[in-house]
C-alpha cells in the first residue's frame, strides 16, 4: 500500500466516524451554511460538531501550512480528501470569502506578520469577510474605480461607494480595492484590508428580483485605515486583485456541479414520473437532463485536470476564466430544467411546502451568475484572446 492508499484509508475511517449523518445530506437554505463570523451561531449540534471536529484536523483549510491553521496537506492528499467527503456527501464545514479568496492571496502577496494575524482567524471562522471591488459605474472595468484613499502619514481616509458587496450587512472585515494615485489607471491602486465596524463604513442591502438581498451598497465616509492593513505594494493592488480574481471564478465556477449529485434526472424524476419502462415520462425533457448530465461530468472533468494543473504550477492564467464561464452557464441550465420539471407547481413562491418558493427565488438568482465576479462576455473576450489567441477586431 503506498502513501497515497493509506491516507485514504486513514480519510475515509475518520469522515465515517466524524462526519455526522445530518451533515452529509443535500444544503436546502442558507440556513444548512456555516459561514462563521463575530456574531456566527450554529443551526444544529451535528453542524457545531462537524465544524469543531474539522477545525482540530485543519480540514477548513487542509492544503494551508500548519503554522497558519491548516492541515499541510499535499495537492494529492487535498484531492483525495475532497473525493472522500464526495463520496459520502459531506457538506464544507466552514463556507467563507476568506478561504475561497482572500486566504489564498494573503498567501501569496502578505507579509508574515499579516499571514500570522489573519490566516488563523479565516481558518478558525473568527472573521467573515466580504469584497469590495465593483462600484456604480466600475463593474467588469474594476481599473476605472473611484474610491479614494488619501495618505494622511501613519493611515488612509477613504471615501467612495462599492456596490454588489455580498453579505457585507452580515461580515466583520472587507477586503476592498482603493485608488491611491489618481495619475496612474493601472498602477494607482491598492489592496487594503479594514474592519466593517470602524466609524464611516455603512451598508444598505439591494433587494434583488428573487426576494433576497445577498448584496449590499456599502459607504466610505472619512475611514481610517492603518496603514499596515495594506496587501502587496502600494499603489500595486491590482496586482493582488487579479490573483484573487482567479479564486473568486473558480468559486463561483463550482455552482456548475449543483450539490455533487450524480444526476439531474435522477433528482427530478418523481415530478416528471416514469413511463413503463421506467423512464423519465417525457422524451422531450429527458433528452434535455441527459444531455445535461453529460456536460456536468465533462465539466467536472475539466475543473479536476484544471485543479492539479495548477497544483503543479502548470496552468494556463485564463483557465479559471474558462471555469466560470462554463460553471456559470451549467448553474443556469440546471435550474431552467429543475423549473421545466416541475411545472406549474414549481412557480410557486411562498408556500411551506414549497419552502418559501426556493426554486423560483434560486432560478431567478441564477441569472446574476453570469455578471458576478466577471460577465460571461468579458470572459469570452478573455478565453479569445489569450488561449484561442484570435486577432482582435
């Protein structure tokens, strides 16, 4: 048995006596999501249990280095140990913007004292963050932001406006993209790092078509913010924000698979029903899933030879453009077949049993999928010019 086989072993004995059965069943709301955070509780039992048991293994961050609150894991042990919850459909202990984005950063362009500080924090779910990228008028062009800050010696003043700022009503720090040189488009940026509650940050939700608000408008009024909480180098922020940038699509990618369920038409055969042979009773709609199911296994596919390439530091820097490009437009033909099958019944909007209309409110949602975090557009110009190498027009 080599290394490799007996840390399988060794993964799949301590999920079956850890993971607890409440936690390996399919997320029905917001509420089955631990996102941790200053004023974060827990749902249930089995969800503190899960966090805590994961939390001592350093499996909310299993491929970070120990010293910064993670398990160490290899590329290849990170793998394995992603199947191996897979399998037994384990949900993500601890969701976060700091882990999906902000750590991997930190990681690569902080300096020791701010890995030190925060890294532990993001893996311990003590800080829930949120982004501050887009403005009113500086959506997918991010260089031609506004927000400024003004060097006053020993910290910044910001003022400005960030709109789409996800969950920033519920998060404790932002990490937030801040003109510091009005000359310079490219090189007049940085990367600061501050606290939601310090005097002048306020936040007004945005109500979206769906009956939610996951986004929010936030406001700089005169904020101080010291200026060791920058990341990378002055006036260098976009350096760190394409980086980011990369993590944020492929996070955003993985809605492409759903909930890791094998396949769509399994999921919604009871509504549609079968026919005598036991097929789903409707060839239009079952031609449709099946072809669906196929595109989300060649998509895996991809996402998995994407992953260890750059594991291996050999990928190709649009690749996560093609991700979210291709995870987007999945996530929103998954949920146009979910409404198809189940008909009318399947519009209602706020009834118990239909959970408060969570397949409506979830599809309508689905469209905003391909303006976050980069338009299918933008991306589509990016997959042309730098990987197809097409001439420009």
């Amino acid at each position: 048995m080599t290394d490799l086989d007996s840390f399988r072993s060794e993964t799949r004995a301590w999920l079956e006596a850890n993971c607890p059965e409440e936690m390996r069943q399919p997320i029905k709301g917001e509420d089955d999501v631990y996102w941790g955070g200053r004023n974060a509780t827990f749902k249930s039992d089995a969800q503190k249990s899960w966090f805590e048991a994961c939390l001592a293994k350093g499996y909310t961050v299993p491929e970070w280095p120990k010293e910064y609150g993670g398990a160490g894991l290899s590329p290849a042990e990170g793998k394995i140990l992603r199947q191996e919850m897979g399998r037994i459909k384990a949900r993500s202990p601890l969701q976060s913007f700091g882990i999906w984005m902000l750590g991997p950063a930190l990681l690569h362009f902080g300096t020791e004292e701010q890995k030190v500080h925060y890294l532990g924090q993001i893996a311990r779910g003590e800080i829930r963050w949120c982004q501050g990228y887009s403005e009113p008028g500086s959506g997918s062009d991010l260089v031609s932001l506004q927000t400024f800050g003004e060097d006053k010696g020993d910290h910044w003043v910001v003022n400005g406006q960030k709109i789409w700022t996800s969950y920033a009503d519920k998060c404790d720090w932002i990490f937030c993209l801040v003109r510091t040189n009005k000359e310079d488009k490219y090189r007049g940026i940085s990367f600061l790092l501050f606290d939601m509650e310090t005097p002048g940050v306020t936040t007004k939700p945005i109500k979206l078509i769906s009956g939610n608000s996951p986004f929010c408008e936030t406001f700089f009024d005169n904020v101080t913010v010291p200026k060791d909480q920058i990341v990378g180098e002055l006036n260098r922020g976009w350096d760190v924000a394409k980086y980011l940038l990369g993590h944020e699509r492929e996070m955003i990618s993985g809605g492409g698979l759903g909930d890791g369920s094998a396949s769509l038409g399994g999921k919604v055969k009871p509504e549609i029903g079968s026919n005598a042979l036991g097929q789903l009773d409707d060839p239009m709609l079952r031609a449709d899933l099946a072809h669906f199911d196929v595109d989300v296994l060649a998509f895996k596919a991809m996402a998995e030879k994407f992953v260890d390439e750059m594991k291996a530091k050999k990928s190709h820097p649009a690749q996560p453009n093609m991700m979210k490009y291709a995870g987007t437009e999945l996530n929103k033909r998954r949920h146009e077949l979910v409404m198809a099958s189940g008909g009318s019944d399947a519009l209602e909007w706020e009834s118990e049993g239909s959970h408060h209309g969570a397949k409506p409110r979830t599809w309508l949602r689905t469209k905003a999928n391909s303006i976050e975090g980069g338009t299918s557009e933008v991306m589509l110009n990016v997959i042309s010019k730098r990987i197809l190498e097409l001439p420009g027009a």
